[in-house]
C-alpha cells in the first residue's frame, strides 16, 4: 500500500531571494571535496534489464555506495560543514584565511585546539561526522535511537566515534544532541535545522551538492529534461533539497519532475504537503529505511521541497526490499534506504493505488529517470537477509 499528493504549491522557477536562503549561493563544495584525499566522483550507471521490466526509458542510478569508504553519500555534508565551522572560527579567531589547504593543516589545526563533535543519527551522518572528526584528529559524540541495530553503532565505534544511545526517535536525539553541545561546549553538526540553528545544517545540504554536480555532463548528455522524472528520497528532507535546489540553478523550468519518497509510516513531507504546512508525522516511525525515519521536516529543506517538488509518495518496506534486490541484480549494492528512491519508482510504476498519480503525472516508457543509490549494504546481516530471500 502506498499514498501520494501531487504539490499544488510547485512554481516553475522559485525565486530564493531572501535572507533564509543565501546560503544557496555558495558554490566551492566540488572543489573542497576535491581537495580531500580518498575522492573520486561515484559511478553513474544504467540500469538496464530494470527498465525494461518496467516499461520506463532509460534509468540512471547513481551510485553513492562506495563514497569515501564509508557506504553512504553523507560524508560529503558532513565534512563540508565542519570545514565551514572551523573555517568560522579560525576567521573569528586569528582574523586571516581559512581555505581547503588549511583544513589539513596539522599545524593550523593543532592551533585551533581540540573539539567535539556531536549530532544525531540514524547511522549514516554519525560515521560521516565521526570519520570527519577522526581525520582532523577531533572527537565526536553521536546520539543514536534506541531501535538501532549493532552494526551501525559499530561502524561509527570504528571511526573512533562515542555512541550515546538514547530511549526514543531520530528526532528525540536531535533534541538530546542539541542540549549536550550547548552543556559541554561541543559543536553539533546536525543534518536537519530547526528554529535557531540553520548555518550548520544549510552546509550540510550545500555539501550534498557535489553529488549532484558530479551528474551535469550524463544529464546533458542523456538531454534529460522536463519530460523525464528525478526520484529522490527523503528524511529530515535535506538530500532532496540539496538535488532540487541544483536542478532548479542547472536547467530551471526545464528540470525533470521531482518525485519525493518516503516510507509510509514516516512521511512528514507528504502530511505536510496535505496540511500546507510543515508538520510532524502522525506515522508509527517503524520502517527498515532507517535513514528516512525522521518525524520532522528540516525547516530549512521544507520550503525548497515545497516550492519545486511535483508529486511526493510514501512507500511500504517490501519496496524497499524489491529495490535492493533490483539493484544487486544490476550489480550495485543497495541498503534499505539507498534503494528507496528506485523503490518509490518500482512503487509508481506497479502499485495499484498509484495507478492514478502514474497516468496523471505522464511516467512511461518515454521517460528517462535519474535514481540515486545513496547507500551500500550498512546493515550487511540484515542485507544479506534480503537479498538472500528471492
Ligand atoms: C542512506 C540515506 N539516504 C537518504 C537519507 C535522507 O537524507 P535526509 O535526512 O537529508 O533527507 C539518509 C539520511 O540519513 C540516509 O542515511
């Protein structure tokens, strides 16, 4: 089973002129991620005996499982931010530049002092702000559900981050992780903002971009346009602001339509498109997508999503579980919420209750879809479960 809304509130091209959204402005995300060793742009790869079964054009899927060896695409938001955070510091501090070179600079940062880093997490933003923490010689404390499965905790315990696991939420850990940083003096690099704390998650969001931008010439080369379709999953919802708000600057009213996926049991962006306001879910928060468990939408990422996003739908575990299958037979490795975005896309193509948003919204064998994997096997028990069973 399966729900959606179509977004009334879409606009052609938004105009993002206000204060709230400068931060959309900045563009040497690439070129820092570039500057960091272990970089390689991820693969982007078609996914071809999917389409045919599906009666779709062409699928692209890009490939975020082997980003920086640690599985999952966040590195990329949390290094940028904490980058940004030093940067504002050292420029508080010293007065003088803080550029990419001096983010690995021993002695600059020997200068700076030791730090705490913090935040909350489902797994994947917790190994990425503890392995940023890790290569810059920083600690970092990370605030995990209770429903957590080992392995996560000790990916994060293998990049030498203390794991704090807390009776309740995603959302109840952000809360928890902003209380412990203001106590102890620490930073917290959280990756949804809420009332009074934007910079911080706004830089996360920035550094997703990379991944997008990692995409321009297969777009332009594939001539991916306004007839063609974008499946983007969403948490807290900066992962898809950050892809919607790079297509919005790279082709404008031209961009491929936005499809939002969430799990049907965690779907603050679909409840909220309902509503006409951002509003936590009144789901069960119980899914295996365990990255997409999040019960509020980012107040940053909300009105990005609000403004451009075409259709958003909400999907069951057995998609989830579908896609992942999917794409190892196409020979990518998917975890539960990387595969979610090619699950919303199965779930469009087959479901019966979204038969009607299928032909309302013109997806067919026409139409060329980008997919994003934003994960490898993170939880490799339970994908060796799945992926076992069929
Ligand atoms: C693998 C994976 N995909 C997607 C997301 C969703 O990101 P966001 O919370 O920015 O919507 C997450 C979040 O942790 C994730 O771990």
């Amino acid at each position: 089973m399966c729900k959606y809304s179509f977004n009334s509130e879409r606009k052609a091209v938004p105009s993002w002129d206000g204060k709230e959204f400068h931060f959309l402005k900045n563009n040497d995300m690439i070129d820092f991620h570039r500057s960091l060793s272990g970089y390689k742009p991820t693969p982007f790869i078609e996914l071809t005996n999917t389409s045919n079964d599906l009666g779709t054009g062409e699928i692209l899927a890009k490939d975020e499982s082997g980003r920086f060896g640690i599985k999952a695409f966040k590195a990329l938001g949390a290094s940028y931010a904490i980058f940004r955070v030093l940067k504002k510091i050292w420029e508080e501090k010293y007065s003088t530049g803080f550029d990419f070179q001096s983010f690995r600079d021993e002695e600059k940062l020997d200068k700076l002092g030791k730090f705490t880093f913090c935040a909350a997490s489902d797994g994947n933003h917790g190994r990425a702000v503890a392995w940023t923490s890790k290569m810059l010689g920083h600690n970092s404390v990370i605030f995990m559900p209770s429903e957590t499965v080992s392995s996560r905790i000790k990916n994060i315990e293998s990049e030498s981050g203390k794991v704090v696991i807390i009776d309740g939420t995603y959302d109840d850990c952000v809360r928890v992780a902003s209380e412990e940083a203001a106590k102890n003096g620490w930073y917290e690099i959280a990756d949804t903002a809420y009332p009074g704390y934007t910079d911080i998650p706004s830089w996360v969001l920035n550094g997703y971009s990379t991944l997008f931008r990692e995409m321009e010439e297969k777009v332009s080369e594939y001539n991916i346009g306004k007839n063609d379709f974008i499946f983007l999953q969403a948490g807290a919802g900066a992962f898809a602001a950050s892809g919607a708000s790079w297509l919005i600057k790279q082709l404008g009213s031209d961009r491929p339509k936005i499809v939002i996926v969430e799990p049907l049991e965690a779907s603050c962006y679909l409840e909220s498109i309902i509503e006409g306001k951002a509003v936590a879910t009144k789901g069960k928060m119980e899914t295996i997508m365990a990255g997409l468990n999040c019960g509020v939408p980012s107040i940053i990422a909300w009105p990005i999503l609000k403004d451009t996003a075409d259709l958003f739908i909400t999907i069951s575990d057995d998609y989830a579980k579908e896609a992942m299958r999917r794409y190892a037979s196409e020979g990518i490795t998917s975890g539960e919420s990387g595969a979610s975005g090619l699950a919303g896309l199965i779930a469009l193509m087959t479901d019966k209750t979204l038969e009607q948003a299928k032909s309302k919204i013109g997806i067919g064998k026409n139409s060329k879809i980008i997919v994003v994997n934003t994960e490898g096997d993170t939880d490799p028990e339970n994908y060796k479960k799945i992926i076992g069973s069929k």
